[in-house]
C-alpha cells in the first residue's frame, strides 16, 4: 500500500520528534498553523526556542524543498506564534532533514537565505 504524502510527513515527525526529544529538546508544540502556513514543530533547549521545518525523501536531497518562498511563510507564521503568546526568548529556524533513514539536525538556516 503506497502512502500519500500526509501520511509520510507524519512518519517523518514522529522520528523528528524522537530524534529532538533523544537530543534534549523539549517539545512544545507540533503542527502549529495560520494562514501564512504551519510550523512543523516547536521545540525549547537551553533557553532558546527553535521552529523546525521536517523535510523528508529518498530520492532526492529534501533541503531543496525548503525555498525562499518557504522560509518568508515560516518566518510569518513565527512572528504571529512570538506575538500570540507574548514569547521574548531567543529563536531560530532550523531544519531536521531525513534521507534514506539518516537524519540531519541543520540549525539556524535563516542564515542561508
């Protein structure tokens, strides 16, 4: 039975979760949306809190996935989770990136882009 990709964004949360919670992380929430787009998890370690977008894939290098145009929706759906509930500690946007069952933890990729 082959998945749809909801199915497999799924999958790969969870092993993100596990991965984030085996490295200290705690989590703080899971699949925070607005209208701009969602947050894939938001996570709390050393007083520093971190927006992680899950990308996944077999076949293909899923980083690419995270564009530009990606990366302005996160940082709008951040800015309203900051305001929303009144957050005034330190952030970054990271990526978890899981390929052919090895995971990645890229931190800070705003500064990539």
């Amino acid at each position: 039975m082959k998945l749809n990709s909801r199915e497999i964004g799924k999958i790969a949360e969870d092993k993100a979760i596990k991965f984030l919670e085996e490295n200290n992380f705690q989590i703080i929430e899971r699949n925070f949306y607005t209208k701009f787009g969602e947050i894939d998890i938001i996570a709390k370690k050393k007083e520093i809190l971190h927006f992680i977008e899950v990308k996944s894939g077999d076949s293909f290098e899923p980083i690419y996935n995270i564009t530009d145009r990606k990366l302005k929706k996160i940082v709008k759906t951040l800015n309203i989770y900051l305001s929303k509930n009144s957050i005034k500690i330190s952030y970054q946007i990271d990526a978890l990136i899981i390929k052919n069952e090895n995971i990645s933890f890229i931190e800070n990729i705003s500064l990539f882009f």
